[in-house]
C-alpha cells in the first residue's frame, strides 16, 4: 500500500468522456489498496477561454480578479472528477485551494507555495476517500484567491507529495515520459527510463516542456520521486528522482536546443573594472534575463564583449546597449537573431573529460561553426547558426550513442 | 450619501457588452457619493451548462461536488465585473461566498442563510471601493461550499442589505417591476409603484416570477426596502416595503393565476376523527406540498375531502392516495390536471367586506364555474377549469380597477 499523488493535465480533463476515464483510473490505483490525491489542471482549452474573457474586458484585467477568474477552471474539474468518482460507487470528496488550505505568496499570476495544511487530507483518506485537489491555486495572508502561473498545478502536486511524504508524485500527462531529445526533429529519440533531477532541470530551462521548472526544483529539494507518465498508455515513463550510481555511467543524458535567443555583442570595448557593470547593470533593470556571456582575452586594452537575451527582450535590449557603447566609447554594437543553441546535458560527464572536446568535434564533422561556448558540471552548450539546429541535434544524439537503432531515421 | 445594495440578475451580465455597462451604471451611483455593494448572478447560461455538464458526468450528480461546480458561475462574473471597473479607474474589490463569509446550513443546493461577517466588506467601503459579491453561494460550519437554490441571488442581496442595514436594496432585473398582472395575458396590467412585503408575498408563491420568495421573506424581517426595476432603462420600478396607510385605500392590488397543479377528491369518506391524519400523512411523507384542502359537510357520516398538489406530484399522489383510500374504506378517488387557480391579493380587502363576492360576481359572469375556494387576510383564490384562466384574469383585473386605460385590449 502506498500514497500517491497523481497530477492529471488538461488534455487529460478535456472532455466528460476523458474525465470518466480519469476516474477510472484512479479508482484502480485506490482498489489496489493505494491512497491516492490526485491533482487537477483546467480542462483543456478553459483556461485560454477564460483568459479571453477578461482581455475582451480589459486590455490589461486587474491581476486579483484575473486570480479569482482563473482559479474557476480547476474548481470545475475537480468538481466533475469527485462526482464521476462518486457515481462509480467509491467515496470522493474535492477540495479547493482555499480549503486544504494552500498557503501562498500573493504574487497574483505567479505566487509560490509556502505551506500547505494537510490535516483534512489525511483525515479524508482515512476514511477511504480518494482526495481530489484543484492544482495551479491557493490563498495568499489576506484570503485572496492566488495562482501559481503555467504549469502550477505540477507544482501543487510536488508540494502535496512533498508535504504529505508521499511515495511518488505521478505526472500524467499527453506524451510517454521523458525523451533524449525532441522526437520531432529526431526521430531516433529515445524515451529515458530515469532521470535525475539536475538533469531534468537542465532539461526543462533547456527547452524540454514536459515539466514545470519549479516542481522539478521542489521535488530535487524535498527528494520526491516524480514519475512522468501519459494518461492514455500503461506503460510505465520516466522516473525523476536523485541521482543513482547508475546514471553516471551514462556520458549525457539529453541533447536540448533553444531557438528563442539573440546575440548581441559590443566590439571594442575598453578593457577597465567596473564596464561590465556599467553594461549589463541597465540590461538587468530593465528586466532582461541574460543567458551567455563571453567576453575575450583583451588585445591593445580593448575586448570584445558577446552575450545572449530571449529574442523577444532583442530589441529592447539593443536600443538600451547602444546608448551605454556610445557612453563608455566602444566601436559598434552588432547583433544577431538568427543564432540557436544547443547543449548536451548529463550527470555523467563530470567524471569523465574529452565530453566537451567529442561535442565540438562532432559539430566540426558536419561544418558547424560554433560561435559562444558555455559549460556547467552538467551541461555543454554551443551558440550556432540557427539554420543548422536540427542537423546538430541530430549528430550530437547520435555521436553519444543516444540514437534508438531500431527506429528509422525518416 | 446612501449605503445601496444592487443586485443585477443572469440576463444584465449575460454578455461582455453588459458588464460593461453593468460596469458604468454603478460606477455612476458611486460618483453620486453612495457607497455600493453590488450582488451578482453567474452569466446568462452558465448555470445550465454547469448543470448540463454535471448531467453529463452522472445522472444523479453528488450534491456537495455540485454546489462547488455552481458556485464557479458567479465567481467568473464578480472577477469580471470587478476588472471592468477598475479598467475604467474605479476601485473596486470582488468577494466570494467564503471570503465574505457568507455562513449557511449544510443542505447543499438549498442551503439558508445564518449569518454574515461584513467587516472587511464595511472596511473597503470606508477605502473607496466598490465591492462586488457572488450571489447563490455561501459556505457551512464544515467550510464546504453551498448554493442557496435558483434566485438564491436575490437571497443574498436583501440579507446583505440587511446586514450592512442597507438603505435600500435594488434588484435590477429584465422586467421593470412589478404588474398587476401578467402582461403576458393581459395587456392593459399596469406597474405597481408600491406594494407590501406580504402582497409580494402572495404574488411570488403565487406564480409572479419577479422576486425569489425567501428574499421577500427576510426582507420583511429585517424591513429592508427592495426597490425591483430593470437593468436596461433608467426609470424607477416598483418598491417593495412594509405596508403604508396608502395601500389600503387599494382593495387588490394584483391578480394572479397558477397553472402547475392538480386537484384530487376522495369521494365518501368516513367522517371520522384522524382521517384527515391518516390521509395526509403518507402524502406529506412523500415529499408532496398540498396547496388547498377542502372538505364539504358530512352527510350520513361521510364526506369529500379535496385537495390541490404540484402537476408534477400528482401521478406520486393520486398511488399513495388510492391505496389509502381503500384502507379506510372511502368509495373512489377522482383526479383532475385541468385546473388553474386564480387569486386576487390586496391588503386593502383586510377592511373592507365584500371583495369575495365581487370576485365570484365577476367570474359568474363570464359562466366561469369556481370549484374550490380558499381565502386568507389578503388574498382570495379561486380554483376554476384550467380552460378559463387567461378569461378570468382579464376580467377580475378589469372589475377590479387595475386596468391601464390608456393601454389598448390587443
């Protein structure tokens, strides 16, 4: 016997058919004698609805009230789901956030977990009651209706399994698990058996949206194992957990790619202290996340200086780049849209060397100039040209020995 | 400076568009100096997709699972409108049933009012707000959800009203008051400026649909002044209050007719002591709500005993009564679904004699046959063939002196 929580994602609520077979489902894993929470999002497609619904109000809808408006799609599948579990003949019972109660920050739109009360929780599977949970909700200090963001509800499901020591925290969701890489632009990707959580997080910043960044943070802190798992298939996914013997035999584990990123670089910057404050200090207030940045060795006291923004703070970020290079007396700014980068990420390459020296080699053998370099204990990655994204992702995965043999490259 | 509850109905949020203008109408009271709290319904709609999504998971849905579904209608209105007020740079603050709180018994669908905390309501009003709140909904002593029942909104207007000692309640609805009469079937029925809690009273049981009944009863209670007009024009409605001198210079004020019951007769029934129990109380036990009884002199020691039921209970009745009748012998039992009952209803007849003749007069001379009567201090109603009724409000609202002579007979 074991407790578990489940986290059901949209798609999976998208109809009265697929809450039926939710239901279903869940009540197996109760029969088998498991306690089981299970955690739901908003049907599919509600969510945007709703949003639509307070653009057509407002052009920019009061975040507290867009809070409370939200928060309606999770309370309809839960709702639904208790009484789908109800009328199969087994006892249910839903609750909202506010009632468990899910104690958040009140950042409307993006508020974080602080605590959660399981006392009624517990309480409910005692008396044999399968517990349904609305995710992506909770309730600030002053008893406002606050939401997590996108993907909060795997974040409310980490967190329950977290505080409820639950024995795993079940992701259901529309593919099988988690994959070397994109299996759209590699068809020979394979799905991973397990993952570690520095891994996954990699994985996930990288490009990988399978799961929510901050539950994979929330699951490495409190050591919950998550399994990643379609909702239409039995078989099993990919467990998330932390990092086995096993996992460091694997030289990388995933090969990621992002094409939302821009370069910019300033030539000819004079080489003295404080300049690299004097630049990115005005990047950084005007809310700009930087990624890369490469700065060469310098040559007559000047340098040239490159670093990398998402594409949609490009322009912005040029226009506030020039005026700092006119004021500090660098040549010229040059930028650049038409850049990707990939990375090859894995736990095992910490204790093994040339990994990085096998990536740039591989590159080299299909004539792909690479451009910035970053590298973390975990994690090489590789600014090129955008052009050349899937044809490197493909080379990588196969020059680490990810590629599936028995699939066709198509 | 008034304190104003407004409570604004399915139909006058139905679309953006309304809110919006449901928006720019309070906003307006607000610049006038008021302080208004305003009470909404869930949009046009909504509730039945809610229920037809319920019907959909089970035929018969649990009721807590369905209270949190319903509950979710009015929760996107009040965050809706709250956002189309603030977007036109008012101050305004949405509460749910359970952050107001709204205290209720646990019967879910159906649950009454105990009582309501109104300090953070009063709190926001001293800060310039405008505070929006679900109607329908509240929360028990278990912190469950609960929904008051259909026009549970007016409900939750007049007892905030009455909480917040209110100086008038305004419900703003599709209709612009209160008629003498349906229109419907009698086109010269004319608005009431005025009329009394208990008037009102007997109008709602009695099939006028303008105001939920139980609201009607806590405002008497509590003698909150309702003031009932339309969202859509500006004119004054009608205003419903405690009974003034000026009422009772009007012998009726409306005439009503109801359509939804049936009559039942047990012919020859032993006149006994405890029949009337041993009858009834198997009905009672069913669930039915009897209306009229009547029951002739005896004759021989034995006696007809009729009563009128719900259309929908009669079928339910007409079994339990015949296996009764048998019991204690009565000769036969006779139905018949092809009745309606028409009532006048004044607090004027109280001081004047004379007005159930008038009424029986008046019918009498349409050869309309009256087969049961009941009368009570205010009201007169008369059960005649189902047939007759558009006929025999026409005529009483004419002998009566309540047509609009200025309107034309279509």
């Amino acid at each position: 016997m074991a407790l578990i929580v489940q986290k059901y994602g949209g798609t999976s609520v998208g109809s009265i058919e697929k809450i039926r077979a939710v239901a279903e489902k869940v009540i197996e894993y109760h029969q088998q004698g498991n306690k089981v929470v299970v955690v739901l999002s908003a049907m599919a497609g509600q969510t945007d609805n709703l949003i639509q619904l307070a653009n057509e109000i407002s052009d920019d809808p009061d975040p507290r009230e867009l809070d409370v408006l939200m928060a309606t799609g999770e309370q309809i599948s839960v709702a639904l789901l208790a009484m789908a579990i109800k009328s199969m003949g087994y006892d249910a019972r839903s609750f909202l956030g506010f009632q468990v109660a899910i104690h958040t920050s009140h950042l409307y739109g993006k508020a974080r977990i602080y605590n959660i009360e399981t006392g009624q929780i517990i309480e409910e599977l005692k008396n044999n009651k399968i517990v349904v949970v609305t995710g992506f909700q909770g309730l600030d200090d002053q008893g406002d209706i606050t939401t997590l963001g996108r993907g909060g509800s795997d974040t409310t499901a980490v967190a329950l399994a977290a505080t409820l020591k639950a024995d795993v925290c079940e992701i259901f969701t529309d593919v099988d698990g988690v994959y070397t890489t994109d299996p759209n632009i590699c068809p020979k990707a394979r799905k991973l058996d397990m993952i570690s959580y520095d891994e996954m997080l990699e994985m996930a910043s990288q490009g990988a949206k399978v799961l929510e960044i901050r539950s994979v943070e929330f699951a490495k802190k409190y050591n919950v194992p998550i399994h990643v798992r379609s909702t239409f298939i039995t078989e099993r996914g990919t467990m998330v957990t932390a990092e086995t013997k096993d996992m460091e035999k694997v030289l990388v584990s995933g090969v990621t790619y992002n094409k939302n990123e821009a370069r910019i670089t300033i030539k000819k910057v004079p080489d003295q202290p404080g300049i690299a404050f004097q630049i990115f200090e005005p990047v950084f207030r005007s809310g700009t996340i930087v990624d890369m940045i490469v700065q060469n060795t310098s040559e007559d006291g000047l340098t040239d200086l490159t670093f990398t923004v998402p594409k949609s703070d490009f322009y912005k970020t040029m226009k506030v780049v020039s005026g700092v290079a006119k004021k500090i007396g660098a040549e010229k700014v040059l930028g650049d849209e038409n850049i990707s980068k990939v990375s090859i990420i894995g736990v095992g390459m910490r204790s093994h060397a040339g990994v990085a020296k096998k990536m740039f080699g591989a590159l080299a053998g299909e004539n792909i100039n690479i451009s910035m370099i970053s590298t973390s204990e975990i994690k090489v990655s590789c600014i090129i040209e955008e052009k050349y994204t899937e044809l490197a992702v493909r080379t990588l995965h196969k020059a680490f020995g990810l590629d599936d043999e028995q699939k066709q490259e198509q």
